[in-house]
C-alpha cells in the first residue's frame, strides 16, 4: 500500500493539479502568468534574474549600483539604454560594516523614497530570506541589491562550490517571486578578470557586468559579449561609449605531441643533486626553482613544480611531506578620522615622508589599530569553529601587535606575546606553554618568530603587514608549512589595511617574485 503526504485532489485527464502544492504548473499556466515580464530591467544591462557586477576594489562598484538604481527607481533610461516596466522600489543590502550609512549618503536625503537600505539576513537563515523575498512582493520591490559577497558570507570558503552556492542559493526566493538581484563581487587579487571563488558564483548569475577602470563589459546567457569605454568623472562612470560586440574565437590549433620528460630519471637525477647540498629545509618553491637548469628537461619554474609535485606523489623526499599552503589577503578598512588623516598626508611634498605619514596611519597604534581589529575578529571565530587550534601571528608593527593583544585580552582570549625584547631565557617556556596549554591558542610575535622555530601544530598563520620580499613570506610559511603536520592544508591570513601603504606592499612583493622567476628563468 502506498500512502501519499500530499492530498490528492481530483485528477482530470493531462493534469497537474496533484503536484500543485509543490509550485508545478504546465508551460501555458507559467507563459500565462509569468510570460509578459521583461527580460531586462534595463535592456542589454541589468537582468531581470541574478545579475553579478564584478570588478577590482575601488573601481567604482557602489556608484554604479547606485546610478543604475536611481534609473530603475525613476523608470528613466540609463546611458542610452531602456528600462523597463517604468518605477519602482530597490532594497539595497549592504553587508559591510558601515555600508548602510555610506551608502545613504551616496544616495542623499531627497527623492529617494523608492529606496532601501538596510544590512542582509545571514547566509545560513534561509527561514529568514523567504520571508523577506515574501514582504519584498508585497512591498512592489522591484530589485534588491546585495554589496557584497565576500562580507554578506564571512565564514563560508569563497573557493568551495558547496560552501558558497548555499549561500548564493538564500537569494533563489527573490527571483522565483520576479524580483531582480544585482549581486556585487570582486575579482581576485592576481588581477585576474574573472570573479574571485568558486566557478559557481558566475554559474548562478544569468547575466553578468565587468568593470575596470576604462570599461564596463557585460556577458551572459541572453547576451553576446558587449564591451563598453567608460568615461569617470571624480572616479565614478558618468557614461559609457559606443558598443562593441565580441565575435567568437578560433580554436586554435592543437599543438604537435611532444615526448613526456622520464620522470624516474629526473627523481633519480634530483636526489643525487640534492644530495650535494647542505642540509637545509627548503620549501616546495625553493626546490623548484634549484632544479631549473640542472635538472634534464627542468627550464622554468612551472617545470620545476611539476617535479616536486611528482617527488612528493612518490614519496621520494620525506622533508617534502608538507601541507599545501592557501593565502588570503584581507583589506580592513580605516575608520573615518583616519581616512581624513591619510587624505591629508597629500599635501606632505617629499615622497619619502608622505609614506611614512601614511604608514603609520595605516598601522595604527597601541590603542587602535584597524588590522588588529580585523584579525582580533577574525581569531575570535576560528576558536570559536575549533576548540583545539592553534593560531600564530606575526606583524610588522609592534604597536599593532600590542593593539591585537589589548582587544583579545578584553575578549577573554589568552595569548603570548614574544617580540625582540622578549628575554631568550624566556621564549622557550612561552613557546611551550603555547604548544601545550589548552587554554592558551594564540601566539603573538614580531618578525623574531620567522626564522628557526617549529610551530607545525599551528593550522592558521597570521601576517599582519608584509615582509620586503617573496623570500621572506616563503620563510614565514615554513613555521606552519613544515614536515610532521598533522594537516593537509593549513592557511595564511595575509590582514592589512585599505591603504595605499599596503596595497603598494602587496604590488610590490608580487612584482618582485615575478622579476626573481625571469631572472631565473633566464639563467637556465
């Protein structure tokens, strides 16, 4: 016998009426009821679905959120394009710490009785959602708008299509009821020009706009891809230029096969080479780059990984047995005082003190410190998620170290501080009372903890400020990234502050491992 949880009601020939309560309709009921709505809000430009803008920091993103909102709420046309189904309200969800108020000055106090403004449910509520997707249909919510990804879900993995589609998912009330969502992302750090994360974040927007500094590019199921110049004034797009459309590429040629290098020769090859060295515990990117000019068929530093990756598969270097490493870098915003401090510091002539003006703004002090807030944050919820971890961090500053131990000290959070100061007699004892107490999980150093200490039961490194140069990141990894981890993957936190200062540090580590990999890419 089969018992049904649903009430049947009367059936008739070719209907659907059973499943009704689980939204099943037939393509003329769905045409009838769904079939007039427009495709676009604003035509070739903003969707009527999911709709992702995505583009570097500081682009620009907020203001052209709220330049298309405007266009919506008005029922005017935007830049040459038409918008459809004349005004109507926008609900923007800022999910950034003080969004709602930025973004209300940017919006200003008169004619804006069509917007929203207000900070979004969490990523894991989804009761929550639907029921603000409910009163949003019934309020005439013509689209909402969430700034942005990264913030709306801090604790989920950008990188993780399970992790991130649950939240992205939150927004699916929102479009089944006809309500359009404009979702702001950004692109990664390695200025690559695709969306941060996971390929599934790009996947769930039907529709999608790329801004850079000098164009507004849009692609999508519905649209061919359509590049747009862009003109700024005072840094936000004031207009866009004529379009141009993308024709598809040709495939290029498949390239001739070429013979795969003997890997059991290279391993026989690298083993004897390595063992003419002295002893030394070189990472996985320091092996790579040795091997490139002595080893058969090892010309470049991808080469040379690829060979360490085959030497760790076969187990043929125990001190390779090391977890794999992920970075993250995080940019705390200064607080408003500050930011009218760094914007002052131009008036300061010589190059070199106007850095130093801005630097030590951007590290803050005993009492404040936006990076050690940042990470102080960012530490509270780690320890809260796992009982049993162990943090290490090591900043540049030692007033923003001392800030971080202030704010962790008035959360309850126990740590130990060793800095250069610090007496030798007494860093053993810390380091140890850090290794084995239960109770305390966070040790706090300057740059003296970079070298020479095995700390490998640590799962999570924080850098607050960055080293000159790739070497020295390298050398701060290697007190996690070491052999006998108990880990596969363990994670730097890279936190600094939205500064020229340390976005200039990021640039400038960057295109010193670039210039060191062609200098020895032209030695082989």
């Amino acid at each position: 016998m089969v018992t049904s949880v649903v009430p049947l009601s009367p059936s008739t020939d070719r209907s659907w009426a059973a499943l009704s309560p689980y939204g099943v309709r037939t393509p003329a009921q769905v045409l009838d009821e769904e079939g007039d709505r427009d495709l676009f809000l604003i035509d070739g430009i903003l969707h009527s679905g999911l709709t992702l803008l995505y583009g570097e920091s500081e682009i620009g993103k907020s203001y052209l959120v709220v330049s298309v909102t405007g266009a919506v709420c008005q029922g005017r046309d935007w830049m040459g394009h038409r918008t459809n189904g004349g005004p109507g309200k926008v609900l923007v969800l800022a999910s950034d710490p003080g969004d709602v108020l930025e973004y209300s000055r940017r919006f200003g106090a008169t004619d804006t009785e069509f917007v929203g403004v207000a900070r979004p449910p969490g990523p894991d509520d989804a009761p929550q959602w639907a029921d603000l997707a409910t009163r949003c249909q019934g309020a005439g919510v013509r689209m909402v708008v969430l700034d942005n990804l990264y913030s709306y879900a801090p604790g989920k993995d950008v990188n993780s299509n399970a992790d991130i589609g649950l939240a992205l998912s939150r927004l699916d009330p929102l479009t089944d009821r006809g309500i359009a969502v404009l979702l702001v992302h950004h692109t990664p750090k390695d200025r690559r020009k695709t969306p941060a994360g996971a390929h599934s974040i790009l996947a769930k927007a039907r529709h999608a706009i790329a801004l850079t500094a000098d164009s507004m590019t849009v692609h999508g199921n519905t649209v061919p891809r359509t590049e747009y110049p862009v003109w700024r004034e005072n840094g936000r797009v004031v207009g866009i230029g004529e379009a141009v459309v993308s024709t598809p590429k040709e495939k290029r040629p498949k390239k001739p096969h070429q013979k795969r290098a003997d890997r059991a020769a290279q391993q026989r090859e690298a083993l004897a080479f390595l063992a003419t060295l002295p002893e030394r515990d070189w990472s996985g990117r320091g092996l790579a780059k040795l091997f490139i000019g002595r080893i058969d068929r090892i010309d470049s530093p991808g080469q040379g990984r690829e060979l360490v990756e085959y030497l760790r598969r076969e187990d043929a270097l125990a001190s390779l047995d090391l977890p794999t490493c992920e970075v993250a870098y995080t940019f705390a915003p200064l607080d408003a005082p500050r930011q009218r401090q760094l914007q002052a510091t131009a008036r300061i002539r010589h190059s070199l003190a106007r850095h130093q003006a801005q630097e030590r703004i951007a590290r803050g002090n005993v009492h404040f410190s936006a990076g050690a807030s940042a990470a102080a944050r960012s530490i509270w919820g780690w320890l809260r998620d796992d009982p049993a971890l162990k943090v290490l961090v090591i900043g540049e500053s030692l007033d923003e170290l001392a800030a971080l131990e202030q704010r962790l000290s008035e959360w309850g959070i126990p740590s130990v501080t060793i800095t250069g100061e610090s007496s030798q007699n007494t860093r053993g004892d810390a380091i140890a009372d850090f290794r084995d107490s239960r109770d305390v999980r966070v040790l706090i150093g300057s740059v003296v903890l970079q070298e020479g200490l095995n700390l490998q039961f640590c799962r999570i490194l924080v850098s607050l400020g960055l080293p000159d140069n790739e070497a020295g990141v390298d050398q701060r990894q290697g007190r996690i990234v070491r052999p006998g981890s108990p880990f596969t993957t363990v994670r730097h936190e890279v936190i600094l502050t939205d500064t020229p200062v340390d976005r200039g540090a990021v640039r400038r580590v960057q295109r010193k491992a670039g210039e060191a990999d062609k200098l020895l890419d032209g030695a082989a």
